[in-house]
C-alpha cells in the first residue's frame, strides 16, 4: 500500500511538471507567432513606404533631406531585430513619416491626387494592424513573463532555458502617434 502511494505522489509530481512545462512551451511558441505577426504588419508598412515617398517626390522635388531621412530610418526600422532596438527604429520611422506629411500639406495637389490618398489610408490602416499586433505580442510577453517568475514555474523555467522576453515599446508619446496629415 506505501509502495502505492509512492508512486502515486511521484506520477502526480511527474504529470504536474509534464503539465507546467507544457504551458510554458504553448506561451513561448505564441509570443514567437505574436512577434511574426508584428513582423509581418512592420514589412508591409516598409513596403508601402517607398511608393508613398515616390508619389510625394513627383510633387515636391526640393524635398530631399526628408526623402534622405525616411530612407534611412526604413533603413534602420527593416535591419532592427531584438525588440527594444525594433521599437526605436520604428519610432524614429513614424517621426521621418510624419515630416513627409507635413510636405505633403504644403502641397495641395498632391493632397487630391488619388494614388496619394489610397497609399495614406493603407498607411494608417497598417498603423493601426501594427498597433494591434503590437498589444496582442505585449499580453502574450505579459503572461510568459509572468509565468516563468511565478512560483513553481520559476523553479523549472531557468533550467530548462526559458527566459524573459521584452516588452514591444515606444519610447515616445510622440513615437506612438498614427501619422495623421489634416486638411
């Protein structure tokens, strides 16, 4: 009977740990998907960026320190990896945007031309993917992290190579504003 219980204590510590290590691996692998996601909303707005630039070039030729820097904060944005180095670029990406929107203001037929304006509702339509991609990856990185310090996951989590992940972050308020041309 003592032999029993034994076994007994052990399978259910065996099964609980099996459990444990098992909803920690479902979090890793869905904040891995959350930052594919994030990943796939910031190449599409890489991608859009370029013809936005050309459609503004045709009309403001005289512009080129706010092409230059668009290009190079694209540059940045698509080589940036981990996520604190992403957000910054990011940031200093929507700053670039923002400027070449103001040139576009100063524009006005730029502003009714009708390529423009589809490319700046794609824009702002992937800004707001890339916001909510963003916040999907934060919960997600919120309850991994939350899990693998939490007792008794702490316990399994160090040695079995579970480590915190960082937060997708702006820096800025400015950095977390859709860019936005009035008219």
């Amino acid at each position: 009977m003592g032999l029993l219980i034994v076994v007994g204590v052990i399978a259910a510590i065996v099964i609980f740990l099996i459990v444990l290590y098992n909803g920690l691996v479902q979090l890793k692998v869905r904040a891995d998907s959350a930052w594919s996601d994030i990943d796939v909303q910031l190449k599409r707005r890489h991608d859009l960026i370029p013809n936005l630039v050309e459609t503004v070039k045709g009309y403001a030729t005289h512009e080129k320190s706010t092409f230059e820097n668009i290009a190079k904060a694209r540059t940045a944005a698509m080589t940036a990896t981990a996520p604190a180095e992403r957000a910054q670029a990011e940031g200093q990406l929507t700053m670039a945007l923002k400027s070449l929107f103001a040139v576009a203001e100063a524009y006005p037929q730029l502003r009714a031309n009708e390529n423009f304006m589809s490319l700046q509702n794609s824009l702002s339509q992937i800004e707001s993917d890339v916001q909510n991609s963003r916040r999907y990856y934060n919960a997600v990185v919120r309850d991994y992290n939350t899990r693998i310090q939490s007792f008794p996951a702490n316990m399994i989590a160090g040695s079995m190579g579970f480590t915190a992940r960082q937060f997708f972050e702006l820096d800025s308020p400015a950095e977390r504003a859709v860019p936005q041309v009035k008219f």
